[in-house]
C-alpha cells in the first residue's frame, strides 16, 4: 500500500498539530526545569551528612525511579476519587501529566545533580572554607556553578527524554501530539502517514531545543574561552594607574603583645590512629616558621587545624590572644568564621576556582565578604595583588591556562585578598615542576620581607633554612625540635635530635 503524501504534507498545515506542539514544549520544559529544581534539592539531601535526610531522599528516587510513568500518570490523574479537593488542580489532564512528569523527573535529576556534586573536588569546598565562606555560599559560588557545567551535558539529554516522555500523557486525552495524531487517524485510518508525521514534529522539537541547550553549553564551556595576555604597554599603563604593587600591613610584633598564633595542647586522631599527640607552640607577630619532618608525621594535619579544616579533639587554638578554637566545638560558628577570616592559606595543590577567571579568583572572597564595600577598590586592589605576585598581564585568564607556578601565585593573591593577619602555606611547591618552585619561594620570600607571619610545611630545606625565623621538626606527631636556623646549621650539634634533623636535612651523612 502506498503512502498518501499530499495527506502527509498537510499534516504541518494543521493548526490543531501547532497547538500541540506548543502543550508539549510547554509540559516538557516546566517538567524539566521543576524537576531541575526539585532534584536538586534531593540530591543536597541525599549526601547530607545527617542520616534520616539522606535516608528519606534515599527512599523517594527508589519509589519514583522504580514506578512507569505510565502508571502514576494515570494515578495521579484518578487521584481526586481519593482525595476529592485535589480534582481543581490535577482533575486537568495538563497539570496531572505535568505532576506525575515532575515527581519522576526529580528523581533521575536528583541522581544527575548528585553525580555533578559529587564530581566537585573536596579541595574546592575547602578553599571556600579557608575564605570564611558559609555552607550556602560556598554552594552558590563555588560547588554549584561547577557541578552544573559537569552535569549539563546529562541533564540536555535528559530534557530531550522529558520532551519524548510527554506522549505517554495521551493516555488522560492530554491533546498533545500523539493524542492529536490518534484522534485524526481514528477518523480517517491513515495511520502510518499521521504517524510519521508526528514522529516529524517530534524531531523538529528535539533539534531545536538540541541546538538552543547545545548552544548553551558551548558558551559556558571554559576550554574553549581564550582570554588573552595583556600586552607589555596595557601592562605597564594599568601598573601605572594602580600605583604600584599592593602593599601589605602585617601586625607588627610590641612588647606585651600576645602571640599572633598559639596552640595548646592539640590532638588529633583519624579513627584508631593518633596524628598529632599534643603539640603546643607559639607564633608571634612577623614570625617565619617553617615545618618540615617525614611524611605522616602531621605537618599538614597540625596546619589543618589552625584554620579550621580539621576538627581537633583535644586542644585549644588562640588568635592574637583570643581564643579561636576549642576542642568539641562546632566550627561553624560566628566566632571561628570571624578568625579564619584572619587567616589566609595556599594549598599544596592550589585549589584555585576553574570556572572563575585568574581575577575573579581574586576577587570572589572580598566580594562575598564586602571587604572593602567599594567595588572599585576592590578591584584596584586585586589588580594590586596580581601584579605583586607577577600576574597583572594574565588576569583575564582561566586556572587551566596557567602553569603551576602562576597558579599558586594566584592562590596565594587570592589568600592576601582578604588582607590576613597569618599566611598558612601547605607544601606550596610540592605539585611544581622543579624550574617553577622558584617563581613561588621568590613571592614567599617576599611577603616574609614584609612582615607577614607565616607557618611553612615544607620540603625545601635550604628554603626553610633561609627565610625562618625558626625550624619545627615533627616526627610522630609531636615537635622533636624548635630551633633557629643558625643552631640547626651548626655542624658540632651537641644533641642527638638536632643531629637527627641534620641528617633528615641532608646536612650531614
């Protein structure tokens, strides 16, 4: 039998098609976007950390992952016989379909956005921290933004699903495309030529929003974003305009003044495993401290615990003569935010924002803080920071466009953004090649010029010998030495701990 293509051709003449057209766009995006919503939700609470949340979350994407569409369409829809009050909502066929569409949907999105969330590195949370961002901020800033670009390519398809998805409401005489094409074959019995051309419409719908979510995705792509270098002369007029490199006000240390940073008594143990077993120090103001000792000694877990990554379990740490920390005690509070954003702190691995550009790196922390409240003046200073840590000509740039080097310089302008009191810098040049470490020591070396108090885990001994203050030397979490570099040098060291430390330093055999 052959088909009747005149009858074909006039199917996309028919208004009663266009109309249907528009109930399926319109069904399937607010499906898709109240179920964007709505999933989201789900997927915060399904790895929320508080059991019974995670539980409940847990159990909705199982029940409505596990039941056909199908049948809770027509569920809902007949729902009113049970709960009559519901029949001026969801006794339309419109709203029931969109209903049953929104209560799946939320769950396979739920799974999406939970696989995008889960895809955001930790580092990523815990640099928000270290910039005293709360929970939400950090989520709205940071973890969000990040995860939807991950996720964005699943949840296009999966609007392409929702759009082919809406023909099951046909089964409540929703008049949408495939209701449409029953009803006109049902009447004329052509049944291939009305289905083929709904298959037609449904195609055209799917390319279209294809394109336009496509489209989307591409602009918020950040591998094909290529900001350029500023030129030598742009460089040197905005440096000109800025007046210089920013210029840092460290505390600096008097007589009387208590200690820019203290721990007392600190432990800390993952599970069975003691890390640190009571380390007590003193810090004052423009002091360089540098620690250095084997792996799994605690270096990085004591450096941790000052501000507030990791939670002590015994101890107390004192910022500038007020206490700060307390064992057993929410670090979340008002208090604890309050003195981390005392602190800044560069990360072994960087944990610079990729969706951010190198000066809205800068930037993001004293904008969320407003500090300074004068946009203007922040701006003017990260600029200032960029071009202290030889980065002004690269400020449009994105993380992945740099090297190693420039990005931990960029992490540590980012830490001096929010003008801390104490650098904390975790082996900043253990992730470098070897001909970039001295890009970063240089920038260290200068803020230790300046004042700044700064505690230093570190591997570069001959680094640590030259710019500290003083050398801590950790060993089975505890500090088996505190000395000054000069007593460290000493070849006739009169103890065995210091000659023990000579030998981890490769001062002697």
């Amino acid at each position: 039998m052959d088909l009747d293509w005149s009858y074909f051709w006039s199917l996309f003449s028919m208004g009663v098609f266009w109309r249907a057209c528009v109930t399926v766009v319109q069904l399937g995006s607010l499906a898709w976007g109240l179920g964007l919503v709505l999933g989201f939700f789900l997927a915060c609470a399904r790895i929320s950390s508080t059991g019974w949340i995670s539980a409940l979350a847990g159990a909705y994407i199982w029940l409505f992952r596990s039941v056909p569409l199908l049948v809770l369409v027509v569920f809902v829809f007949n729902l009113p016989q049970i709960f009559p009050a519901s029949r001026s909502v969801i006794g339309e066929p419109f709203f029931a379909g969109l209903l049953a569409m929104v209560l799946t949907e939320a769950a396979y999105m739920a799974e999406i956005h939970r696989g995008g969330l889960l895809s955001v590195a930790r580092g990523q949370r815990e640099a928000g921290r270290a910039l005293a961002f709360g929970r939400l901020g950090a989520m709205r800033l940071i973890v969000v933004p990040q995860a939807f670009r991950i996720a964005l390519p699943t949840l296009i398809n999966e609007f392409v699903t929702i759009i082919k998805l809406t023909s099951l409401v046909s089964v409540i005489s929703l008049p949408e495309l495939l209701m449409t094409g029953l009803r006109l074959y049902s009447q004329n019995f052509l049944v291939m030529e009305t289905l083929l051309g709904v298959a037609v419409y449904y195609v055209m719908l799917v390319t279209i929003f294809s394109t336009l979510l496509g489209w989307l995705e591409k602009r918020l792509d950040l591998q094909l974003r290529r900001p350029t270098t500023l030129d030598d002369a742009a460089c040197t007029a905005l440096r000109n305009s800025l007046g210089g490199p920013a210029a840092l006000q460290p505390v600096i240390a008097a007589p009387g003044q208590p200690a820019a940073l203290e721990l007392r008594n600190i432990h800390k143990a993952y599970g069975a495993h003691q890390v640190l077993k009571g380390v007590n120090l003193k810090v004052g103001a423009g002091e360089v401290i540098s620690i250095i000792g084997p792996s799994g000694s605690g270096k990085t877990s004591l450096i941790r615990t000052i501000n507030a990554l990791e939670k002590i379990d015994q101890g107390e740490v004192i910022l500038f003569g007020e206490s700060y920390i307390h064992a057993h005690e929410s670090l979340d509070s008002s208090r604890v935010r309050n003195g981390i954003r005392r602190i800044g702190m560069a990360f072994q691995s960087f944990n610079l924002f990729p969706h951010l550009s190198v000066m809205d790196n800068v930037l993001l922390a004293p904008r969320y803080h407003g500090q300074p409240a004068d946009g203007k003046l922040r701006q003017t200073r990260a600029q200032q920071l960029l071009d202290k840590v030889g980065l002004l000509a690269h400020q449009h740039k994105y993380p992945h466009q740099l090297s190693g080097g420039q990005q931990q310089r960029v992490a540590i302008a980012r830490a001096l953004a929010m003008a801390p009191d104490v650098m904390l810098f975790d082996e900043p040049t253990s992730a470098l090649d070897p001909e970039l470490v001295g890009e970063v020591l240089k920038v260290i070396q200068d803020l230790a010029q300046e004042g700044m108090t700064m505690v230093i885990v570190t591997h570069e001994m001959d680094f640590a010998l030259a710019i500290s203050d003083r050398v801590l030397f950790m060993e089975n979490g505890l500090i088996q030495l505190d000395a000054a570099p000069q007593q460290i040098q000493q070849p006739d060291a009169p103890d065995s701990t210091t000659q023990r430390v000579r030998r981890f330093m490769g001062l002697e055999s």
